[in-house]
C-alpha cells in the first residue's frame, strides 16, 4: 500500500511521541492550581524530589518547532561555543524548553538568568 513502510511506521512513531508530549503538556498546564504555595496536587509533585533534573526538549530552529531531540538533563549549566547541544542539532539556530519542577530551599526571591547569542 505504502511506498516505503519503514518511512511511513518511522513518521507514524514520530506522531506518537508528538502526541504523547502534548498530551504530558496539556495534563502539566490543567493541573497547575491556583494557590501555588501548595504544589502538592500538581501532576509530578514529588513531596521529597528525586534531583533527577528537567527533561529538555532541543529544537533544530529557534521556533520550537517540529522534531525535537528529548533528554533527561540533571544539571542547566550550558555553555556551548560552536558546539552542538545534542547530536542531530544544528550549533547556530536551536531552541531548548524543559520542563520539570525546581525545589527551592526556602521561600524567597530567586533569580534565573539566560544569555543568549541572538538575544532570544
């Protein structure tokens, strides 16, 4: 039926991984309450946090758009000078989101800062 099956059940797995994080999303946005001192009905909340890190999502474009490269990052401390984020991104034109929760030590201010190369 299908010219090439192997391309056509590559594409299909890659809708399906699409699917299931806009699902993940979806689920993470509708369960965000209102009084956010109080984490403890949030989809993910961990009462003693397992320091596993933020998952990353990297982009081949600055858009966060299209394919994506997923991966567990323990640790937000990137400086990447001509070099890739992941294998199969472009070093120039990329985009990263994670997403996760952060544990605080206690309540307060707290200042996170990024720098970018094209002022994004």
């Amino acid at each position: 039926m299908y010219a090439n099956k192997e391309l056509w059940e590559k594409l299909n797995e890659e809708l399906r991984k699409l699917l299931e994080e806009i699902n993940e999303l979806k689920a993470l946005h509708a369960s965000k309450p209102e009084d956010l001192t109080d984490c403890t009905g949030i989809l993910g909340y961990e009462s003693e946090g397992q320091g596993d890190g933020l998952v990353g999502f990297y982009y081949d474009n600055e858009n966060f758009e299209g394919p994506f490269v997923k991966r567990l990052d323990r640790q937000i401390d990137i400086n990447l000078v001509n070099e890739s984020p992941v294998d199969g991104i472009n070093f120039e034109n990329f985009s990263i989101k994670w997403v996760g929760y952060l544990r605080v030590p206690k309540t307060g201010k707290y200042t996170f800062i990024s720098k970018s190369d094209d002022g994004h």
